[in-house]
C-alpha cells in the first residue's frame, strides 16, 4: 500500500481535474480555479512522496502525465472555452472561435509528451511547465474582474485568442526558464529568484488571488531577461 501511495496521489490530482471540469462547464469558473490548485498542490506531493519513499516507476510516469494533460491541459481549455464565449468582439461574427480554446489542451499534451523525453530538464525548465500554463488561466476569470484597462483586456476575444497562441508556443519552445531551487543564499547568485519573491509579494498584495497568473508572467519575463544579459 506504502508503495501504491505515490500513484494514489497521482489519481487525486486526476480527480480534482475531472471536478473542475464539471465547475467550469457549468460556469462556476472560480471554483475550477480552486481544482487547478488543487491538483497543482497533488502533482507536487505525488514527486515529492515518490523521492521520499525511493520509489521510481514508468507506471507512475505515464500516469503523472495523463493526470497532468486533465488537470492542466483539458481543464484550462474548459475555462477558456466559456470565457470566451462570454466575450465581447470577434466571437459576436465568429462563434466557432470558441473551440480555439482547445489548441491549449493539444500543446499541453505536446508539452508533456517533449518533456518525458528530455533529459535537459532536472534542475530547470526548458519551455513553458503545463501546470504554469493552468495557473495562468485559472487567474483570468478574476483579471475580468479588474476595473479599468487589465479587465478590458481580458473581455476581448482577440486577447484571448493571443493568450492561447502565447501559452501553447512558450510550453514547446526553447526558452530555458530560472531554476526555482536555491543552491545558497547568496544574493548575486539568486537575484532572478529573489527579484521573482519580490514582484510576487507586491502583486499579491495589489490583485490578490488574480496576482496567480501575473507572477507566472514575471517568471517567464525574468528568464527572458536572463537569456538576453547571459548572451
């Protein structure tokens, strides 16, 4: 049983996923949101009890990765699916723009297929994290909410559409994101991670919970800027 626990895990965050799912299609997006983290919190539980317990499986891997293409990859799809049928612009001549919303859930798919096959990615990400992609739309439905310009933004079907094709190209791409882990305190040596604490705790203390998708935009920034000074 012990050694079933890490899969366990896994199937849990399987489960969150397939509840937001019913949450989003009938509209309750928030509540979806709250699945994501859900799930979010279970993928990185279910590494962390497979190192704790030494266990390492193909089973567990190809499991992790079905899970995922649900919880992160489907379920952000569904989300997006409603938003943007509730928005305003293109969608009003062009209603099957809201299907578009899916491509998000083949390049998750494509995102997790390239990553079981790479052996790059130990210490850092080469290219978008599925479950960064999720936390990206799972703020959406609270940036609506935002008064003036940010809430503007995400009314419009055109913004919409750019997201999907900005989230679905940065997860296949070559971009080698900042390592999240701190090999020592030093400041020099982590002042991308620390400038990322930063700016997290100053949009979380602005937006709230919408600040969710932000920060994972000022991840993707910092490691551009890494790349560009590194060169």
């Amino acid at each position: 049983m012990l050694l079933s626990l890490p899969n366990v895990i896994t199937c849990l965050n399987l489960f969150s996923g397939c509840v937001g799912i019913v949450f989003a299609f009938n509209g309750d997006l928030k509540s979806a949101g709250y699945a994501i983290l859900l799930s979010a919190f279970f993928d990185f539980f279910d590494g962390l009890a497979a190192r704790a317990l030494r266990i390492s499986s193909n089973l567990g891997k190809e499991l992790d990765s079905l899970a995922d293409v649900i919880s992160f990859g489907f379920l952000p799809s569904v989300i997006i699916y409603q938003l943007i049928g509730t928005s305003t612009g293109l969608i009003e001549q062009l209603p099957w723009l809201q299907y578009a919303a899916f491509v998000l859930t083949i390049f998750s798919a494509l995102r997790l297929a390239k990553f079981n096959i790479d052996t790059r990615q130990s210490d850092s990400f080469i290219g978008l994290p599925v479950p960064s992609s999720a936390l990206v739309v799972l703020s959406i439905p609270y940036l609506v909410e935002q008064p003036g310009f940010i809430g503007d933004i995400f009314q419009s079907t055109l913004s919409l559409l750019i997201l999907i094709g900005i989230l679905s190209l940065l997860m296949i791409s070559e971009l080698p994101l900042i390592a999240l882990k701190f090999k020592s305190l030093d400041v020099k040596q982590n002042i991308y991670q620390y400038a990322l604490i930063i700016i997290g705790i100053i949009l979380f203390v602005l937006f709230k919970f919408a600040a969710v998708g932000l920060i994972i935009v000022t991840y993707i920034l910092l490691s551009i800027l890494k790349l560009s000074l590194n060169r």
